[in-house]
C-alpha cells in the first residue's frame, strides 16, 4: 500500500495566512519543485515567528519544534497493528512500538531508529516510515525511543538499540497479547542519527557483538563526524539541516571529539565494511549527508557487499517524512520494496527463521 509518511515539524501544510509559495524563500538547489515549495514554506513561517536557528534556540526549544505540527500518530491503520510497551534497557525500561502488517506476511523484525541529531524525536516522529516499512515491506518493526543526549550521551543510544536487537533475536521482544511472536531474523534500520545507530548496529551485528543481522536500510543517515565534506559546503546553509546544526548535535552526543572517530559513532571509519549486512541507503541530493551516505554505499559495494543506492536529486535531508514530497513516499515504496525483495531471497540455512504462528491481532 503506497501512501506518504507523516512528516517532521516544519515540514507539515502551512497555516492559512502562509502564502503556498513566496518566491522570495524559494531555493534554486531544490530541483523538486514539492521540496522547493515545502522548504520555501518552512522558511517563511520561521521568518514570520521570528524563529532563531535551533542550534542557537535550545535543546528544550528544539525538541518543542520537532513535535509542533506532527500530529499524535492515529492509533488505527488500515494496513498495520501497531501496539506500545515496554522493553527493558541497560538504563531501564525502554518504550518501543511494535508494527505489523495486517496481511501477516513477516519474513523479519527490523528494530528502528528514529531520526533527531541524537538529542531530538520521539516514536512518533518517523512513524509514518514504518507504517509504509511494515506494510509495504513485509516486515515486523520495533520502533526503539532510545535515550537521548545530552542527558545520555554516546554510546547510550547505540547501547539501547544493541539490547533490542538481542531481545528479537532471542524471541524475548513479543508485545503484549494478542500480538503474536515476532520474527527472529533481524533487520536494522534508522533515519539520519538513526540511520547513524543502525549502521553502527549492522557492524556489531557482523562481529559477533550482537546477533547476526540480514540486511540495513537506511534513510539520509548520519555516517561520519567529518563537517568539511563537499556537500557541507553545498547544501549546509538550511536546506532543512546545516553544519551548524550538525556541529550542534555532535557536541550533544559526543562531547569528546576523540569518541567521534570511533566506527560506533562513525561507521564509516570502520577498519572494513566487508561482512556487513547487505543494504538498501536512500540518500537525498541536497542533504549535507549526501557525500558520506555516498561514500558508505560505495564502499560496500567495494567491500562485495549488496547495496541498493537510491539517490533522489533535488530535494533536503529527510524528505521520505515529508507528506507533500511526492518524491518521498516514492522512494520510501522503492525502498520497502527492496527490502522485501533481498528478504525473500535464498538463504543461509543456518540463519534464524520467523515463527510459523502468530496470535489473534488488533488494531
């Protein structure tokens, strides 16, 4: 079922009294012509609120954009079950949401990271990505709201998804009834920092340090501490995300600039990327994260590893989230469909399999 994802803060449908499209806010970079008119539309309501960027507003300033205008995810779905609870973490208990699709077709779990410099977002914030991933996908999600920095700095976030990815391995990640078991064959996935978590997971996942892992997919992800790569210099002036936002969020996350380096943090400075999960990368072309995403999924490929590289020019970092981005919700379908496709493929026998049965379900 193809449908657009509900999207980040100042990416949702202008007020009334916010022109369509202000010619002056429009941005030339944007080639979309819906991320040019949703970008031009963000910048004129912060121009109209009088808004400072939000490395400059506040963690706790920050954090309130990032859930104004997103509305609480709707508890039913035609296409999915999905069901809060609570998993236990190594600071505590972790709050997660699972999602299934209706039709029962599950031939893994992917355990997902959400998106937000690490320091911001919440479950709801990449909801409309899972829906689209579980349905579409064929998959189960455990959506992780993992510990944020500051307050939990590197490599507590990491910690949280490494202890997921254990419990649905282990088959000790069932929600309550009258859901079912899920899938032990495990998938890792995240947005941005997310997609930072999730690539650091699939290496553990290669070394032995967390159970095996079947495949990565990750949206516009975060992979390397560098801020003077070529599209820094291209896309960091706020397109969505700058470099001063992303100074901002290292800091946050990884005060100690020595941390940064390690492939936990920045997976693409791992010693190799050979043996790593195969990997779907979905990379925006005006995303100062462009030219790592790039570069990971070039050296993959290098490495022998499967990688899918879906690469849409034209529009910001995060556009998948973003409802009046037709390109999005094409490239969130592409990738689901890639997903389900290098998860109905052959094999190692030795891999973990889903269970067979599963419980009564509601929406």
């Amino acid at each position: 079922m193809s449908r657009p994802a509900p999207g980040i803060g100042p990416t949702d449908a202008p007020p009334a009294d916010v022109p369509l499209v202000d010619a002056r806010w429009l941005d030339a970079r944007l080639s979309d012509p819906d991320a040019a008119a949703v970008v031009a539309q963000a910048r004129a309501r912060a121009a109209a609120a009088g808004q400072v960027a939000r490395h400059l507003a506040g963690i706790a300033e920050a954090r309130t954009r990032a859930r104004i205008g997103r509305p609480p995810a709707p508890r039913s779905d035609p296409a999915v079950f999905l069901i809060d609870y609570t998993l236990v973490g190594p600071g505590g208990p972790l709050p997660v949401r699972c999602y299934r699709p209706r039709h029962g077709r599950e031939a893994a779990t992917v355990v997902y990271l959400h998106g937000g410099g690490w320091a911001l977002g919440d479950l709801d914030i990449n909801d409309g990505v899972c829906r689209v991933l579980a349905d579409r996908g064929e998959v189960a999600i455990v959506s992780v709201d993992y510990r944020l920095a500051p307050e939990h700095p590197f490599p507590a976030a990491l910690d949280d998804a490494q202890a997921v990815a254990d419990l649905v391995a282990s088959g000790r990640a069932a929600p309550p009834w009258p859901m079912g078991p899920l899938p032990t064959r495990l998938v890792v996935g995240g947005l941005s920092a997310g997609g930072a978590l999730a690539a650091a997971l699939a290496r553990r996942c290669r070394d032995g340090v967390a159970p095996p892992a079947a495949h990565q997919v990750l949206f516009c992800p975060v992979l390397d501490c560098d801020l003077d790569r070529d599209s820094y210099t291209r896309y960091g002036d706020g397109l969505i995300l700058s470099r001063d936002d992303m100074a901002w969020f290292w800091d946050l996350y990884a005060p100690d600039p020595a941390a940064r380096n390690h492939p936990d943090a920045s997976p693409l400075r791992a010693a190799t990327l050979a043996g790593l999960p195969a990997a779907t990368v979905v990379i925006a072309g005006a995303d100062p994260l462009r030219d790592e995403a790039v570069a990971y999924a070039r050296g993959l490929e290098d490495a022998g590893v499967a990688v899918r590289t879906l690469l849409v020019e034209g529009v910001p970092h995060g556009f998948v989230c973003m409802p009046a981005i037709a390109s999005g919700a094409i490239a969130l379908d592409a990738a689901a469909d890639q997903l389900r496709a290098a998860l109905s493929a052959p094999t190692d026998p030795t891999a973990p399999t889903a269970p067979t049965g599963r419980g009564h379900q509601h929406g």
